[in-house]
C-alpha cells in the first residue's frame, strides 16, 4: 500500500469545499481511503499523546484486515473528519475483536458465552476539524447501530480512556464491564463500556432518532457503502467534549 496521505492534504476545516454542509459516513475500502484513515487515526492519537511519533506518521493494527471488520470515514462535503471501526463477534462467527487484545478474560465473565457482540474501535476525530468532535462521534456510532441491528447484537461494546467514561454512559447508556487496563499500542489504558443493545436501543432512539437504522438504510449500505443521514436531526445535545 502507498505511504499514508496526511488527512491535510484534502481536509477542509472550514467546510467550504462542495457548498452547503453535509455528512457523509461510508465503508473504507479503496488503497486512497485507507491512506487518509491511517494518517486520519495517527493525527487524532498522536495529539492526545495516545501514540508517538513514528516515519510513516500513520496508524493500523491487524485487525483492520480482518473479514469480521469493517472500518468507515466520516467526510463533510468531501473532506475527511473522523473515523471508526466496527467488529463483530457471534455464535455463528466466532471471531477475534479487538478489545480481546487487552479484555478477553474480562469479556469472559462479563459477557454472555453465546452473546453477539458489536464493537466500535479506533473511533477519531481529526484535531483540526471544525466539527464538534461530539457531532462527529453522533454520526460515527451510526455504523454500529447498523452493525447492531442487522445482527440482532446483544451488546455493543467499546474501549475508552477512564476521562471519557461519563460521557459514554450518559450519551449511550453504556455500563462499565471492566477495570482499566492497559492497551497494545496505546499509551493510556482504557476502560471496557457496554451497551446491552436490545434492551437499551429504544430508549436509545427515542432520545436520538437520527441514530436509529431503517430497513432503506440497511439497503443503501448494502447498494453502496454508505450510511446517510436525515437533515437536522444529527445533533448531539450533549457538549461535554468527548473524544478530545
């Protein structure tokens, strides 16, 4: 694959590049795209101090390969701002999350043993972007409940530094599962949060509509790659920073 393309080459903080605003969350899946999310990822990481500097000024694991994996970038009129990764595991597809990397015993005990799980992992947002880095989240989880609801998942889950635990539980519902630990790669540990997704999903979307999937969103994912989203209705009222 070509070295990694910095997310400022075609990053548009300002969101002036293709007129009026508008979000667009789709698969990654050409050589270009994946160029843009490494070097999306190294940016968000490396300002946070999560990961250090390195040649290719770029961030993967080995998960991203895996056939279980699919990971997607958040674009406003074009320009990247943010990215994520959703997993799954499931009694018909007994595959590796990423999570397991630092949680597998954890998830052992705290999971059901025939539990389909859905993961987000890698969840960024570019340091530069002028989007609210919590707007930016609110269209990113859009992929996992995607992911949730065509799997009929039991649970969501995902890894988060310990300062960003209040935010998930109060904007996801999720609960902690684990204690810190630390994380391959990462410089500070992080916390496993779950949300018990068929318990908690119409509450969930009764708060936040434009998280919630219809049947011609399962259908255009299918057709396209892409996930769309209802104008006006992506906000997320909560302003407590989140991923910064």
């Amino acid at each position: 694959m070509p070295e990694p393309v910095p997310p400022q080459a075609r990053f548009d903080p300002d969101g002036r590049a293709g007129g009026a605003s508008g979000f667009t969350l789709r698969r990654v899946s050409t050589r270009e795209d994946w160029s843009v999310v490494r070097a999306l990822r190294f940016a968000a990481l490396a300002s946070r101090g999560d990961v250090g500097a390195r040649p290719e000024a770029g961030y993967a694991d080995a998960h991203d390969a895996a056939p279980n994996t699919i990971t997607y970038l958040l674009e406003r009129n074009s320009a990247p701002v943010a990215s994520t990764r959703s997993s799954l595991r499931s009694p018909a597809r007994a595959a590796t999350l990423p999570a397991m990397d630092a949680f597998a015993e954890a998830m052992r005990s705290a999971l059901e043993p025939e539990a389909t799980v859905v993961e987000a992992s890698l969840t960024v947002v570019h340091p530069s972007a002028s989007v609210d880095a919590n707007v930016a989240l609110f269209h990113l989880f859009k992929s996992h409940m995607l992911a949730c609801a065509a799997e009929r998942a039991d649970w969501l889950v995902t890894a988060v530094r310990e300062t960003q635990m209040g935010y998930y539980r109060r904007m996801f519902n999720m609960e902690i599962l684990t204690g810190a630990e630390a994380v391959p790669g990462m410089a500070y540990p992080r916390v496993l949060m779950g949300l018990r997704y068929r318990e908690q999903a119409a509450l969930l979307f009764r708060r936040f509509p434009a998280l919630a999937v219809s049947d011609a969103d399962e259908r255009r994912f299918v057709a396209t790659g892409e996930i769309s989203f209802q104008p006006g209705r992506a906000q997320n009222p909560i302003a407590q920073p989140s991923l910064r």
